[in-house]
C-alpha cells in the first residue's frame, strides 16, 4: 500500500461504488442500486466508508448507525489487495464512528456460505450469535 485514505462516500462516488461491488462482492443486494446507495449517503452521510490507495478504490464498508445499534455491511476488498490490512482499517474507522456516536455492540451482515469472509470477521474481534435469525419481507414487491 502506498498511501491508505479512509473517508465518507459522496455522491460522485456512486458509480465507482456500484461497479467496485460488482467485483469485489460476494452477492448483491436489492439495494445495490443508484437510488439505494444515494439514499443511503443523503440520509447519513458518514455511513459508506471508501478505502482508497493513491486515490483508487480499494475498499468499502457501510457503518450504520439507527441510534440503537451499530450495523456494518459491505466490508469489501478489492480481491487482488486482500490479507495487506485495508479490511482492518474500514473496521477501525467504522468502530471509531460508532464510538463517536455512542453505539455500544456493532453487528455485521456476513452470507452464510462466505467462508473466508467468516475468518476474516473472527479475526477482527466478531462472532455469530446462533440464536438470531434475520428476517426479511421485501417492502416493494422484488424479491430479497
């Protein structure tokens, strides 16, 4: 890494956001769209985390925060610059952010299948809580 620099998502960065998913992504999300992503900037402006490295996207993450609990979504790395410390950094800044805004327990969303997504978690300090289950009722019609 030449020069790691964390900071919020604009809303010039929404191509470059949507089209680093598609590549780096295990799996998409009914909001892994224009609107959802600028939705999602407009109503907390601090919540998308871009990693960048001499100004390339390398790196992303969504700290949400509801004024309850922390959420994080989107941890991705660019998987030709995985294991170099950019996953740890976005975790680092989205804990900070959390801090700041007086959350108290951060979850995560991780696919079930993703493996190495799962060791990557474990080894940032996480654990899965068996006796949760997420559900789900799309509000507008599409499937999840």
């Amino acid at each position: 890494m030449n020069e790691l620099h964390i900071r919020p998502a604009t809303a010039d960065d929404l191509t470059a956001v949507l089209d680093f998913w598609r590549t780096a992504a295990e799996g998409t999300s009914i909001s892994d769209d224009r609107d959802g992503v600028a939705r999602l900037i407009g109503r907390d402006p601090g919540a998308l985390l871009l990693a960048e490295d001499s100004g390339e996207l390398v790196g992303t993450v969504i700290a949400g925060f509801d004024g309850w609990r922390c959420h994080l979504y989107r941890l991705e790395v660019r998987p030709d610059r995985r294991r170099r410390g950019i996953g740890s950094a976005l975790l680092a800044a989205a804990e900070e952010r959390f801090a700041r805004l007086g959350g108290r327990r951060a979850d995560a969303m991780v696919l079930t299948g993703n493996e190495r997504a799962h060791h990557a978690w474990r080894a940032a300090g996480y654990a899965p809580e068996e006796h949760w289950r997420r559900w789900v009722k799309p509000l507008d019609g599409h499937e999840k």
